[in-house]
C-alpha cells in the first residue's frame, strides 16, 4: 500500500483564525475533517490550553492520527462519526458548546495519496472513493446502477461537467459489456468521450468526473448543509467556525449559511437596532481568503482553496440557528 502524507493548506491563516476562541482554560475545538492531523497539531502546539476533539468517517485516518498525536495524552481525543453528527458527538461527551470548529473540506491528502482508495485519477486503482470503506455505495456501483439521466445530474451537479450527457450515455453502453471497476477503465473512456478540444483546457479531463463521483458518494453536500449550522450552533459566545473549501459548490454553501447565520432580521431603514435584535454572529474574514503564490508553489492543492471565518459575538436567540437553516433561512 502506498504511504499517505498531510500538507495542510494554509495552516498558520487557520491557526490564527481560531487562537482567539482558543485561548482559554480547557478551550475545546472539533476538527471535524480530522484527516491526518495536521492541524489539529499545529494547534495543540500552539494553543496550549486549548484540547480538540478529532472527528473523521474514515477509520485508517482516525488510526493514524491517534498514532501522530498520542503525544498529547488526553488533549486529544479521536471520534469516529461523519461531520454533520456533531450534535451527537458532543452529547455524547458530555458538552453543552465549544469554542471552535474546523472543516478542512473535501478528499483529504491521506485519501488522494493512497492508491488503493480509488480517488485519484492518475493512478489505476478499484473505483471505491468511500471515505469510510466500511459502508456505502461505491463509485463503482454508482457508475453500473445508475440511470443515464441519474449519472449526468450527477456530472453535471458536482463535477459542472458540460459532456456529462455524453459521458453518461457512454458508461451505460459500455457497462453492458464490461461493468466499471477500475479508474482506469473510466479514464479511458472519458479520453474518447471528451472532444480533443476541451481536453486541452481546464485540467485533465477525469478530473470533473472523479470529482463528481466522489462527492456523490460520500453525499459531500447534503452533510455540509446540515453539518455548517450544527456547528454554529455549538459555539460560544467568542467561539469561531473555520472553514476552508476547494469547490465553488462548497464554497456557495459556506457563504450562504455565514450570510445568513450574521444577517439581521429587522428593516434596513430602523435608525436604531436594538442589541437583542442584532445577529448574534459577525463575519471574520472578508470574503473568501486565499492562499498566496508561495504556498501554491509549494503545495499545489491550495490553489482552489476558499477559506472562510464566522464568530458567535453574544448569545443566540432561543430559536436555534440550525432550526432556522431547516426552514430554508441558509
């Protein structure tokens, strides 16, 4: 099996984003996309009165990162759950709130870099992109169950693939024969599926298809959606939610949940909002922060990055953010 490695994309930005909701006295962050570790112990490090509890749906990154901060003895402690289960991983350990989150979005390097997970477009592998490899649908499944219609939705939803029609009316040929199993296979395909043309621009031309398929998999958005206001939920007042994305859809989610999370529901024309009435959380970042051409250069990976930061600045109203998302606010 090949060896997986972590550059975490804009570590020292993120550590700093979350020190000031972590610089008190038993101070607790969920690093809800645990992956290796690499931020979680960057701020361990640094944060030195600050604990976290990891969360990750894949086993072997829960492993190895147990394995890369045992160090810290009890300052961290590891939980195998999928982020939107945050209400339920904090019950469970006994917290009210937090004072901060962190989600590092998307396939974690561990997942791109091990040939055998099936991510990675450039390696020939078993086509699973599970990132818990003990339950769900494989991307081999969806590409020899789906429907043609179901497959370009797909494509097209989370890969903005504009051959998706083509490319799914040739998998479907194609599976009747020989069923999908390797990337390979699918690679190949997509090279005769995808005008010579558009092959030459945008990256290479498996890229939107893996993509597409692996968030269909692990049902990437709908967790988002409801993982992002579960986690504002869970702040103090003074905690911060970080989060860095590396796809415009992820991205969309983020800035439509923080704008609404911060937006105030009296009119624009009262002259004076009462305290009460004003949002209960307050944009850190303007806009999306990026990484710089150093840090591309360095580590390639960071150059879709979209980060992104929110605070809780006074107590919420009894009627839970997260309540609010459900109907429709976020």
């Amino acid at each position: 099996m090949t060896s997986p490695r972590h550059d975490p994309v804009l570590l020292d930005r993120v550590v700093a984003l979350l020190h000031p909701a972590l610089s008190r006295a038993d101070a607790v962050l969920v690093d809800a996309t645990l992956g290796l570790g690499g931020h979680t112990e960057a701020v361990l490090t640094r944060c030195e009165l600050a604990r976290v509890v990891g969360i990750d749906r894949d086993p072997e990154a829960l492993r190895l990162a147990g394995e890369r901060l045992a160090g810290f003895g009890d300052r961290f402690e590891g939980v195998h759950a999928v982020y939107d289960e945050i209400p339920e991983v904090l019950a469970d350990l006994g917290l009210d709130q937090v004072d901060a989150v962190l989600f590092d979005l998307g396939v974690s390097s561990m997942q791109l870099d091990v040939r055998e997970r099936g991510f990675a477009y450039a390696e020939d592998a078993a086509l699973d992109m599970r990132m818990d490899q003990g339950s769900g649908r494989t991307a081999a499944d969806v590409l020899n169950i789906y429907s043609a219609a179901e497959l370009a939705r797909v494509l097209r939803e989370y890969g903005e693939e504009r051959f998706a029609r083509r490319i799914a009316a040739a998998v479907v040929r194609e599976r009747a024969d020989r069923p999908f199993t390797t990337s390979r296979q699918l690679v190949d395909l997509l090279y005769r599926e995808i005008p010579a043309p558009a092959r030459r621009t945008g990256g290479h031309p498996a890229k939107r298809t893996f993509q597409a398929l692996r968030m269909e998999v692990n049902d990437e958005l709908a967790v988002l959606r409801r993982a992002l206001p579960a986690a504002i939920d869970a702040i103090s007042v003074g905690g911060r939610v970080v989060v860095e994305s590396y796809h415009s859809l992820e991205d969309r989610v983020v800035k439509r949940t923080f704008a609404a999370a911060t937006r105030s529901d009296v009119p624009d024309d009262l002259p004076v909002v009462e305290a009460e009435r004003a949002p209960a959380l307050r944009l850190v970042t303007r806009g999306a922060e990026r990484a710089d051409e150093d840090e591309i250069r360095l580590n390639p990976r960071a150059a879709s990055v979209r980060l992104r930061a929110i605070e809780r600045v006074r107590p919420d109203r009894s009627r839970t953010f997260s309540n609010r998302a459900d109907k429709g606010v976020a």
